[in-house]
C-alpha cells in the first residue's frame, strides 16, 4: 500500500511538467506547438480608424505673376484606412488606402478686402507598404500617390463669404510601426510627408491664385485583421 502511495506521488508530480514540456512552456525547442506570432500572423485585410495632427505651409502665387508668399498651417486630421498585409516570413508587404478628413490650414488679414482662408477639407493616400516583422511589432516604410480636396474663401468687412474649391494631385512618402495587441487588433503610429502640388482659385477678391498645399501629418491608428 505504501508503494502504491509513492507511485501515485511521484505521478502527480510528474504530470505537470510533462504537459508544460510537451507545450513548450519549459523553455522546449523550436518544434513546440506554442508560438506567440505564427509566420503568417501579419497576413490578411485589415480596416481601422486613425487621428492625428497636421502641420506645413501653404504658397501662394498671383496667376498672372507676382509675389509668391508662404504661409505655416496648421491642424488637426481625422479619419480611416483599410488595406492588406501579405506576410513573407519576416518581411511584410502591404496596399493601405485612407481618406482624412481635414481643418490644417491658416487665414490673414488683408487690408480693404477682407480675411483670406485656405486650406484642405480632406485628403486621402494610396500607398504601399514594407515592413520587417520582429514577433509582434513591424516597423515599415510607406509612400505612394495622394489627392485632396482644398478650398480658398474670402469673407469681406460686411461678412460676405467669396470661396472656390480645387482638387489636388500629389504624392506622399513616410514611415510607423505597428503592433500586435491580438491576433485581430493592431496599433499603430505613423509620419506621413504629403505634397499635393498646385491648383488654381479663380473668382476670389483677391485674385486669381495659383496654391501649392505641402504638410506633415503624425497620426495615431488601431487596426482590426479579419
């Protein structure tokens, strides 16, 4: 009977160690069944929500010819972005389109015509991603094309507003890291450079003008992977 104890102990006692080693819970070798980020851990479509800030300046230019002027802007961005990841094994490729909408921009005072304001109500990306996956945080490069919409007013002494609207075409090159909360849910923090060239405004008060829209935008995401 006293035998029979001790086998049984010693049993018990076993148990729980074999089933951690047979887990790889015990430090095992590389051929466990247990890995925090499989191979294909980044693979598959995501979509998130995304908001940050926004800062560059703004030039403006007679389109008849004249004084060029260069204004700072300013503001705060807001939006969404949905793409797809294909994990490689270590290096992860991505499509990522977003779409921003937008208060960066500025205003002056100009002198017997009234308060001048430009800049974009929204602006959206197309671009591509590569990153290099390190378990569960993938820093990446991104760049690709960049389009927008912006608008010029004028609101005169007597508070009449005069505005016109323009799309722009650019392009956009930056770099974040993303991070593994689960298996479905990511972070992320990302720079963003974005030129949308020059576009023309007719019909304002102050005349015609030719504007040229460049910033930088530092956003903050979360991610779900379907």
């Amino acid at each position: 009977m006293k035998r029979k104890s001790l086998l049984l102990s010693a049993l018990l006692l076993l148990s729980p160690s074999a089933m951690a080693a047979d887990l790889g819970w015990n430090g095992g070798d590389s051929g466990s069944i247990y890995s925090p980020v499989p191979a294909s851990g980044w693979s598959g479509f995501y979509a998130g929500i995304s908001a940050g800030y926004g800062w560059g300046n703004v030039l403006r230019k007679p389109t008849a010819g004249g004084a060029e002027t260069s204004n700072g802007t300013s503001g705060f961005v807001l939006g969404g972005q949905l793409g797809y990841n294909l994990d490689l094994g270590g290096m992860v490729i991505s499509t990522e389109a977003d779409l921003q909408g937008s208060n960066l921009g500025y205003e002056e005072a100009i002198p017997g015509i009234g308060t001048f304001k430009t800049g974009m109500d929204y602006f959206g990306t197309l671009r591509g991603r590569a990153g290099m996956s390190f378990g569960q945080v993938m820093p990446y490069l991104t760049a690709g094309f960049a389009a927008g919409r912006g608008t010029a007013s004028v609101t005169s002494p007597a508070n009449v507003v005069t505005s016109q609207s323009a799309n722009h075409l650019g392009w956009t090159v930056g770099l974040g890291m993303e991070a593994m909360a689960t298996q479905n849910i990511t972070f992320k923090a990302e720079y963003l450079y974005v030129d949308l060239g020059t576009q023309s405004y007719a019909g304002l008060p102050v005349g015609n003008s030719d504007i040229t829209q460049r910033f930088s935008v530092i956003r903050g995401g979360v991610n779900y992977k379907f």
